[in-house]
C-alpha cells in the first residue's frame, strides 16, 4: 500500500527528546554540534559512560519514521526537499559555464546518511596512509580500517543469488557488530547486468571486495541497507535509536547553532564558555561548564561558518565584517576539493525491464510498495550496485597518461602556489603514476534516468553510466559572506579552474559512450547532448557536485595551514574539536560514509583517552 505523505508533517513535530527548556538547564561534559553522521556516532560513544553527559544541538528534525528516508527504493527522493535538505548553493563557477550549483545536505537528524544514496564504500589503504604522511602521526590505512570495522554489521547475501549476480567479498573486510548494518541489495536491475562484463571487455577487471583495501577495478558493491529489515541503516537509526534511552544523552532537534562564545585562559589558548543557537525562532544560549568539550560535527560546510562566526579563522576574512578575530587560523574554510560528476542516460532497448523509471508509473509504485510491505522484496528493495574505479590509464591509454600527467608535474613544480598546496597535488601525481595502486576515476551504474540534459521519455527505462572525478587538482574555499549567521556561506570549489580536470572528464565522457555500445550494452541510446563535440559544454551544464566535499577545516601541522591537531583539537584553543568530513585534507577514492564512521568512531577514542592518536 502507499503511504499517505501527508503523514510526513507528523515526523516533524519531534523536536527533542526532552523538553528544550530541560535540556538547556542541565550541565554538561560534552556538547555536539551537530547530528549527523559523526556527531551521533560520537554521542553513542561518549555516552557509553553513564557518568558523562552528552548534549547534540541539531537543526533538523527527528524522522525516524519516515518512509522516504527508510524505504531503499526512495533514495534520491527527498534531495532538493527543503524539509530534509539544508540547499547549499555555491558561488557563480566562472570555469564551468558561469554555472552555480546546489550543494544538497542533510538537515535532519543522521544529516546526509538520511538523504544519500547509500553508497557503502572504502579508500584504499595508502590514501590514508597519505593523510598521514602529511604530518599526522596514527593516521595508516590499518589503524583507520580497523574503526572502519568497528561502525558494521555485514549481512551476507544468500549465495545462490550472490552467485547469479556476481556479488562476492571478503569476510574478513567487513564488520559483524557494529550499529551500521550493510548488505546486498535485494533486487538488481536487469538494465546493469552487464556492468561487469562489459567494462572487462574495456579493460577494467573485477575484483572480489573494494572494501578490503585495495579498490582498482570493477565490483557490485553493498549497501547501507539492513540485510534483516531491509530499510535504510543511517546515523539516527543505527547509533541514536538504540541508545536514546540513555539519561546521559540529550539529542535537542530544531537547533540551529549561531557560535561559540569563547574567552581565553592564562596560557593565552580560547576556551568555549558558552553557544549561542535559534530554537523556535527564539535566541537561546547555553553555557559551557569548565573542563567541558565543545565538538564540531556540522559539516564541510557549516563546520568553517561556524568557526570563523566564532572568531576563528583568516583576521582578513573577519575583520571587514565585524567579527573580532580570537584565533587567528587562515587554513579554516581553504583548501577545499571537491568531487564532480556527470551522467549520461541510456534508452534500453526493452521496456519490461525493471528501473527506478519504473517508478514514475503511480499503479506500479503501489504495487511495489505492497510487494515491499509483504514480503520485502522487489524494486523497493533496491540500492546502486555497479561500481568501478579505473586508472587514467585505462580511460585515455598509457601514452596519453603519462603526457598528462607530466605536463600537470611541471606546472606543479614551476607554478607559483604554496609549498603544502604542491604537496597535497604530488600526492595526486603519485598516485596516477601507480594505476594498479591507485583510481582516479569512478564510474557508476545506475538503475534509471539520472541527467538533466533532457527529459525521460514516458513508458521508457534506462540505465545510467556517471562519470566521477575523485581527486580533482581545483582547490576552492567555503567563508562567511556575512556576521549573519542565517546567511549562507559563500562556497566556491573553483570547478575546473585546473584545465587537467576537464581534459581528464571530457576523455571520460568519450570512454563512457564506448561503454554504452559494449557487449550487453549494445543497443541502447544516449542523448545526443553528450556527442564528443559538445563534451566539455555537456560536463558543465549536466555535471555538479557528489556531495563529498573535504578539507575546509584540515587535519594538518599549523605551519601548513592545519586548522585541527590529529587529535581533533583546533589549534589556539584548549576545549574545542572538529569531528566531521571537513578535516580531511587530501580527497579519498570512495564514498566517504564508511570512512567518516571510521573517523568519528577514533575521534571518540581519543577524547575518551583510549589511544592518544
């Protein structure tokens, strides 16, 4: 049966687990800004000792219940929805046609886990061995791995329907306790059967687990999906819901932090003393006890807003709007980079293939909900299997790579840019160097239409092949615009400021049309926008962000323009830490989900004083 949507508003008059009048009057030893992601995993944690007391201020709202985010079946459909998406959108683009685009992100509790696609994905090993090398001791691809382990329970798939579609993987990658539970789709599309062949026809090669450290090549990948009720497994749902019983832990939804109040010590370090954040369209204010923590774990975004609203950041930036500068940190919202994609939609040649486009169709939607409520099987079920990480290499020929590449290493090595830029963008030459070590680009299949180069005829399926650019060499910033903290930040990722990214995409473009007429694929239809001769237009009018933006509060030796110790610690200050997506300095190969769980679940750690590093 459907279910009646107008139900939904219901969800959102959850706004916090206790009244907020209660809430704000207690003390505490920790206060998370921020319910996402990291900073759920972060007061499950924390609040594991009964006698510590764990505050989170949230802005969105509690949605548990929600079908549009538990349902498989409805990933993607809550994106663009102001009632579940903060709706970022970036600066003009000068090198992408003049194009501003959206920034989605979640703005309800769990963040973007609640939102995304539900990718489930790990780097390899020596990209975080490479975070480590930049000066943060601790930091390996085995150390990391292992919180990575920590966050999943693994579902493993029945194994004749894993042998009918190619669904393999390692035991010993995947986690078997952890809150996040993971699994194999249920239902995979017809439409991308031959992902796996084809791209072995073009040289890409499978291989049994990208989740085990090593992720060149082809694979059908799990999803964030639990293999028992099959719904979506998220941050509010895997490590809120079972613990929000906890008297020790108060979630506060509808909570939109303004900044931290700070004053300084002795030793001349900032100290948090209070926060300062909108409920119900009222200014409230909370005060920081001594000895307490304050924890960002707001985002690539909202994390530098954040800091510099609270004095923290480049004076140049801060000064020209009012804001007295308390510690003086440059790096905080430089740095940033990107991920960018684009997709081109295929015609299938055969209607009665099942697709996500089959959806569009109210009577079939019914009837899948049905199937789905029955016997949780079918298309409402689904997730995004086909996946692929491929070297230059393979996309434009060794000869053309190694031209490519070596022009990029002169205008590194002789271009005016700062010695920690130069050493951020060698590790990206590094790793093109070693393509049986490292991808650099990804390439998606997905069950149904995905571009907005034209409309989905009616009636009709497709398949979707994207093309990812994973470690691009432009390097774009996030700022205040404003004192105003209901004002969004001006994002600028500088999209194909580095001429290397699109010669790279445009080759990409070429690579994914000769996927659309290999082997199974033959026969089906691309829209015509994305011929060769319109290809650099095509990128940068259909592309945009993956919505896995890194590096505006970087993990980095302040000498380097760090903004955070490796122990999470933003420099200058003795009580406040950063927790999320933003202190990555260098891009990684997957989708980060899995990753950032491995992060938050070794920051708590750390603040716990169970390791030090």
């Amino acid at each position: 049966m459907a279910f009646p949507f107008c139900l939904l508003a219901l969800y959102a008059q959850f706004t916090s687990a206790i009244p907020a009048s209660d809430a704000l009057s207690r003390s505490y030893d920790y206060v998370i800004l921020g319910g996402g992601l990291a900073g759920l995993t972060l007061a499950n944690r924390l609040s594991e000792d009964p006698g510590t007391q764990v505050l989170v201020l949230e802005a969105g709202d509690v949605r548990l219940d929600d079908p549009l985010i538990n349902i498989p079946g409805f990933l993607g459909s809550t994106v663009g929805n102001a009632s579940y998406d903060w709706l970022f959108t970036t600066v003009p683009q000068v090198n992408a046609n003049n194009n501003s685009f959206t920034w989605d992100r979640g703005k309800v509790l769990g963040g973007s886990t609640a939102i995304n696609f539900m990718a489930w994905g790990r780097p390899a090993l020596n990209e975080i061995d490479a975070i480590g090398a930049l000066g943060n001791p601790g930091w390996t691809g085995e150390n990391l791995f292992k919180y990575m382990r920590k966050a999943e329970t693994f579902t493993h798939p029945d194994p004749a329907y894993a042998a009918a579609n190619n669904l393999t993987f390692i035991d010993s990658a995947h986690g078997k306790t952890g809150p996040v539970h993971n699994s194999f789709s249920r239902f995979i599309s017809d439409g991308q059967k031959p992902w796996l062949s084809a791209l072995e026809t073009l040289g890409v090669q499978k291989i049994e687990d990208a989740l085990a450290g090593e992720d060149v090549g082809a694979w059908m990948a799990p999803a964030t999906i639990d293999g028992i009720s099959v719904t979506r497994s998220y941050a509010a749902s895997a490590y809120y819901a079972p613990v929000s019983h906890r008297s020790n832990l108060i979630v506060v939804t509808g909570a939109e932090v303004n900044r931290i109040v700070s004053g300084k010590r002795s030793d001349g370090l900032v100290v948090a003393t209070g926060i300062e954040f909108s409920l119900d369209s009222q200014s409230r204010s909370l005060s920081v006890k001594s000895g307490a923590e304050v924890i960002l774990s707001t985002g690539t975004i909202k994390t530098p807003q954040l800091l510099e609203l609270s004095g923290i950041g480049n004076p140049q930036i801060l000064t020209p709007l009012g804001i007295e500068t308390k510690v003086s940190l440059p790096g905080v919202g430089e740095g940033i980079i990107d991920q960018y994609f684009f997709g081109v939609s295929y015609e299938l040649n055969n209607d009665s293939i099942v697709t996500l486009d089959s959806l569009r169709d109210p009577t079939f939607e019914a009837e899948a909900l049905t199937e789905y409520e029955t016997n949780k099987t079918g298309i409402m079920t689904i997730g995004v299997t086909g996946f692929a990480l491929v070297p230059l290499q393979t996309i434009v020929g060794t000869a053309n790579a190694t031209a490519l590449i070596d022009a990029q290493a002169r205008k590194i090595a002789t271009g005016n840019y700062s010695a920690v830029q130069k050493e951020k963008w060698n590790t990206i030459i590094q790793g093109l160097r070693e393509p049986t070590k490292r991808g650099y680009i990804e390439l998606v299949a997905f069950p149904g239409f995905f571009t907005t180069a034209s409309a989905p005829k009616e009636g009709k399926k497709y398949i979707t092949f994207t093309g990812n650019l994973h470690f691009p060499f432009s390097t774009g910033s996030i700022h205040v615009a404003s004192a105003d903290p209901s004002s969004q930040p001006a994002i600028d990722p500088h999209y194909f400021e580095e001429d290397f990214d699109i010669q790279v995409m445009a080759s990409v473009l070429k690579f994914i049309r000769k996927l659309g007429g290999t082997g199974g694929f033959k026969g089906t239809h691309s829209n015509p926008c994305a011929r060769p001769k319109h290809s650099t237009d095509y990128i940068k009018n259909h592309g945009g962000p993956e919505y896995h933006t890194i590096g505006s509060a970087s993990m980095l030796p302040r000498a380097k323009g760090g903004v955070v110790s490796p122990e999470f610690k933003v420099y200058g200050t003795s009580n406040i830490r950063v927790v999320d997506l933003s202190i990555l300095p260098l891009q990684i190969s997957a989708h980060p989900m899995s990753t950032l769980y491995g992060v938050a679940e070794k920051a708590a750690d750390i603040i716990r004083g169970i390791v030090t590093v």
